[in-house]
C-alpha cells in the first residue's frame, strides 16, 4: 500500500481548510529542498559575519599603518632637522678654526697641532628622503649621525685646547713683553755707554757692564720693566743699588742712587718709581748706573731703550 502524507492548508480568506494529499518521496524531497536552502541561507550569513569581521579588520589595520606611517616621516622630519643642525655647527666649527688660523698667524705662533677638519655642506643623503623606503636607512642614518656627533664633540674639545694654548701663549707674550726693559730708567743724557773705555775713577781701561745716565740729583729714577725687587741696599762700588728681577733670565740694576724708595719683595710695575738719582759708591759726578744683564751676563742696555 502506498503511504501518503496528508497536508492542511488554509484558504486566503481563512474560511475553510484545503487538504493537500503528498506522496512519501514527494515530501522527503520537499524537505531536502527545504534543509538545502536554509543551509545555504546560514552558510551565506556565516560567511558575511565572516567577511564584514575581516573588513572591520581591515580598516583597523590601515588606520594604523596610516598613523605609524605618519609618525615615522614626523620622525624622519625631526632627523632632517637635527641633520641640518649637525651641518650648521660644522660650519660654526670650520668658522672657528679659520678664526684660530689667523689668531695663530697674527701672534706669529707655531700651529704645530693643526688637525684637518671635517668637510661641511652639500646636500642632505638621500637616507633623509620623507618618501623613500626608511625601513633598513634609518638604521644606517642613525649610526652615521651619531658617529658625526662624536666627530663633532672630538674636533670641540680640540678647540678648546687649541684656544686655551692661544690664551697661554698670548699671555706668556704679554708677560714677556711686560717683563722685558724697554724704557729709560732716568730723564737726562748718556754720559757713559756699553763696553770697554777707560774707567773715570781709575783712569785704567775697563769694561763698562751698563751706560750711565746724568742728570740732577733727586731725579726720579723708574723700574724699565714688571719685576720683583730682590735687593735694595748699599752695594759695593755700586753705592745704593736696587735690583729688580723681571723672569725669563732677565735682571736690570739700578746703582749710584740717593734715595731708594723701595724693599726687597716689592713688585714693581715699568714706569713705577724706585729711587732717586745721587753720587753714592765709588762715582764722579752724578748719574744712574743702569744694567741689564740676561741669563747672569751683562747686555747692551740702549738696544733695550725704546723711548
């Protein structure tokens, strides 16, 4: 016997049941048909949840490679920035060593430490390119901007050095120039000069270790260079004698005096007055015995007389 599935269905208008008589493999069909359809249907909403997942996804990833890439060229920018810098002071360095060139050469000293600098100028590398792939340069970039930041600090601290030696050689200079004679040390005229000639007071030739300068006594008698006074006092043939010791191995001496007017210890600048001109010790007439002697012998004090 054939089984049959017997169906109920109402008419549009709700007033009566229809009956729909179906045969087993009619309905087992229908039901397949059914189960495929909404299997589709789930598959389909399955894979849109799926799709429109990835889709948030991706848009979550491309905002932020968007902000890792803008911060990157903010990055790239500020290395161009801290680049340019870099070149500037190289070239405020540069500056300063041709500055130090001509102090050297003005001061007529010997640049014997002289080391060449490092170039300036030119275009930035392409590594500072806002647009050019920074994955692998930046790397590189860094390294060699660092290793010019050390170059820097190195070629800073030798000018340092360098302009601490200008300092000490100028005052070195200065203090030469201070300490060495090159003044009269009394107004008045040359009545005895530098060298052999026969003594006035033994009639015998002698060598004569200073010139003499006449003139009225109590004329004011002055240091010709900064010094320290190592001897105020009667000295032999010399009568009252002051003795002023200016370093590098030069001493100038100051005899015959009337009046001495400073110590020993006292520091004495070129121009200071340190006695008064007289006849003591063994003299005629009256005059100043003025001496340079240098490294403990005796020079010709007129070729230390600029005035």
């Amino acid at each position: 016997m054939k089984n049959n599935v017997t169906l109920y269905l109402m008419n549009r208008n709700n007033a009566s049941m229809k009956r729909v008589s179906l045969s087993t493999p009619a309905t087992y069909l229908i039901l397949v048909i059914i189960l495929t359809v909404f299997s589709g249907i789930s598959y389909l909403g399955y894979d849109y949840y799926q799709l429109k997942k990835t889709s948030l996804n991706v848009e979550r990833l491309e905002l932020k490679v968007t902000n890792q890439l803008s911060e990157i060229r903010s990055q790239d920018k500020q290395i161009q920035n801290f680049n340019l810098k870099m070149e500037q002071l190289k070239s405020k360095l540069n500056d300063i060593n041709n500055f130090e060139k001509k102090i050297k050469v003005m001061a007529n000293m010997e640049d014997s430490t002289q080391t060449g600098l490092f170039g300036v100028g030119g275009a930035l590398p392409d590594d500072l390119d806002t647009m050019a792939p920074l994955t692998k340069k930046h790397n590189t970039l860094l390294r060699e901007m660092h290793n010019q930041i050390e170059d820097i600090n190195e070629e800073a601290v030798k000018k340092k050095v360098g302009f601490e030696n200008v300092v000490n050689y100028l005052e070195d200079q200065g203090n030469l120039m201070a300490s060495t004679p090159n003044i009269r040390p009394a107004k008045g005229w040359v009545a005895s000069r530098f060298g052999h000639r026969m003594s006035p007071v033994s009639g015998e030739k002698d060598f004569h270790k200073g010139i003499d300068i006449a003139n009225i006594k109590g004329t004011s008698v002055i240091a010709t260079a900064d010094g320290i006074v190592t001897h105020a006092d009667l000295k032999e043939f010399l009568g009252k004698l002051v003795t002023i010791d200016h370093g590098h191995g030069v001493v100038t001496k100051y005899g015959h005096l009337s009046k001495v007017l400073v110590k020993p210890g006292d520091t004495v600048k070129r121009g200071d007055i340190i006695g008064e001109m007289g006849n003591s010790g063994r003299i005629k007439g009256l005059h100043v015995h003025y001496e340079i002697r240098l490294n403990g012998l005796p020079v010709n004090p007129a070729r230390y007389i600029l005035n």
